[in-house]
C-alpha cells in the first residue's frame, strides 16, 4: 500500500513550472484527437515545444498527491480527459480534476510514459513485479490511453522474454478480477503460459490459480487451431530424399520422400497435411539440428573444455514476437504499428 508522509505537499512537474494563470482559450478548443503515433522515441520527450502552454492539475489518491501536467498532452493521449477538458465541465475551467482512489504510484508510470514514450520495467527482490504492470494496464483502461494499455502489452511481453518468467498465482487474480474480460492482455498471458516451459509450475506453485485463467489457459492447450497456424508462414515442402526427410512436428509422422508437405519459411518446422488441414498443428521452439555456426563450450570429466553441438532455438513463430500488434494490442483510437510487428 502506498503511503505518504505527513509533510507539506508540493506540487509534481515535469518540464514546466506550475501555474495557477488561466489559459488561452484557443489551446483548449483546437486541442488534437487522441493520438499514440507522435514520433517520439522511448526515452525521449514526446511533446513538441510548442505544447508546453498550459498545465493541469490533478490530484491524486487520497492523500490528493498533486500533479501537474501538459493540457494538451493529456487531451492527445485519451478521449476522457480531453472530454473533460474541452467539455461543459467543472475541470475545463478550473484546470483541475481529481482522482482520489488511484494510486500515485501508479499514475506517475502513466506521467512517465506520457513524456518519455516508455515504461521502466517494475522488481521487487530481484524479481519481475508484474502486478504493477497490470494494475497501470487496469488505470490506463479506466482513463482511455489506449497507447499505454499497447505499451504494457510490450512490457509484460519483453520482460518475460528477458527474465524467462511468467506471472505468478496473485498476478492472475489481478488479471482477472481487476482486467476486463475482453481485454487483449489476457490473450498475451495465456500464451506466455502455452509456449513456454510452465507445466511444472502451474502443477506445483504452493499458491492457488485463479480458476478462471486454468479454465482458459486448457481450452487454449485444447484448441490451438487458428492461432496456431496463423503464426506460420507456411509453403509447400517436399523432401528430395531421406536425408532431408523430417518428421510432423505435431503427430511426429515421417515426411516420406518426394512426397507433398507443409513447412513453415520462417522457423523450418514441417508439418503433413492433415495436421494443416485440421489446424491442429503447434509451434515447437527447439530444432534438434546442429549449429552451424557459434558452437557452445562445454566440458566432460577428464578431458578439460571442449566444444560441443547445442540446438538451434527458433523464435520467429512466437505470437508475441512476430504478430503482437496484430493479436494484442487495440487500435481503435490509435494509428496502427503497421509493418513494425513489435509493435514499437
């Protein structure tokens, strides 16, 4: 739980003093539509200069922790504080609203990527703290800043590609009790439990699933079908000879010789064409063939360090590698990733 401490108040800016002058009338009333495509790089300010003319304040939390930020900023990045800036409103004129039951912790994530155009990755005791990534999901949602609910997205997705972790029992509570149904994050999370290594450690965790996201992440294992095989890039494939022959890569059935097959271009997996014809066929990430280059050190008792053959690892056909924008992210207020598959 955040607290504060019992000290005189000042007021958060960034970039700017705070003012209490009243603006122009014109900044308010030609303020831009809701945008996330600014140009702006993570880590670099993504407002231009010239909007730097008029702040608003809000107070947040129950201690009304105050913070002062950009009016047009706000109105660009969400529908509901431009409506309440620009509307027949109390706070288009005073310049001030107030949110008592958030979190400044939080929200000062929201203030960062505001400016910034990124998001710090949360720890706690060296692990990954995934809950406040959900719970700025849960606030960017509530206020309508459909950039930042994508940015999180990014966020969960790259921290546990980079730490090889998912998130935890309490994390999926929050996820499905604080988190709208239909939202896309919820997607992005089963799939992370699907494609990784998480067997063990949905089986064996000490704390308790949410029932809810068990239910799911089964039907998901039952039922890959069109996801699946949406994330290929799949063409014919007919192995000249048994040396090139390969095996299905989901009913593991011997791919004869000159004998039509289905391979993906992009990660190398084969499947036959009933398992494409059923939509039944999965992504495997580890290709048994040697490298052909880069061999890994290794040792073995009595012989010193030698070097050893290690597995390719294919990652192409990642969903949240190769189609994030396309399966998570919502685009409804926003401009498109386009062709940046990552989504950044």
């Amino acid at each position: 739980m955040h607290t504060v401490r019992e000290t005189t108040i000042t007021t958060r800016s960034i970039g700017v003093a705070y003012s209490t002058e009243p603006s122009p009338t014109h900044i308010l009333t030609n303020l831009p539509p809701p945008s996330t495509r600014t140009g702006a790089r993570a880590r670099e300010l993504r407002a231009n200069a010239s909007d730097f003319t008029s702040t608003v304040t809000l107070y947040i939390g129950p201690k009304r922790t105050p913070f002062s930020i950009h009016t047009s900023l706000l109105a660009r990045q969400s529908p509901y504080f431009r409506a309440a800036l620009t509307g027949p409103f109390l706070e288009s004129t005073t310049k001030i609203i107030t949110l008592d039951d958030v979190s400044p912790d939080h929200f000062q994530l929201l203030v960062s990527w505001l400016y910034t155009s990124s998001i710090p990755a949360p720890f706690k005791d060296g692990k990954p703290a995934y809950y406040t990534l959900l719970h700025l999901y849960s606030l960017a949602d509530r206020l309508c800043v459909e950039g930042l609910r994508n940015a999180v997205v990014d966020s969960i997705a790259d921290l546990a590609d980079r730490t090889n972790s998912v998130l935890t029992p309490s994390d999926t509570r929050i996820l499905y009790e604080g988190i709208r149904d239909s939202a896309s994050l919820r997607d992005l999370v089963l799939d992370l439990f699907a494609f990784k290594k998480t067997d063990k450690l949905v089986e064996g965790h000490v704390d308790a699933w949410h029932a809810a996201f068990l239910r799911d992440l089964c039907v998901l294992l039952k039922r890959p079908c069109a996801q699946a095989m949406l994330r290929h890039k799949l063409g014919m494939w007919c192995p000249e000879s048994w040396h090139d022959a390969r095996s299905c890569d989901n009913c593991r059935s011997v791919l004869q010789p000159r004998f039509g097959a289905v391979a993906c271009d992009d990660c190398c997996l084969s499947f036959c064409t009933r398992c494409v014809e059923d939509g039944v066929a999965m992504a495997g990430w580890d290709d048994r063939r040697e490298k052909e280059e880069g061999d890994v050190m290794g040792t073995t008792e009595g012989a010193g360090e030698i070097k050893v053959k290690k597995g390719r690892k294919w990652e192409v056909c990642r969903p949240w590698r190769g189609a994030r924008c396309a399966l998570y992210h919502e685009h409804d207020e926003t401009e498109r990733c386009g062709d940046i598959s990552m989504g950044r």
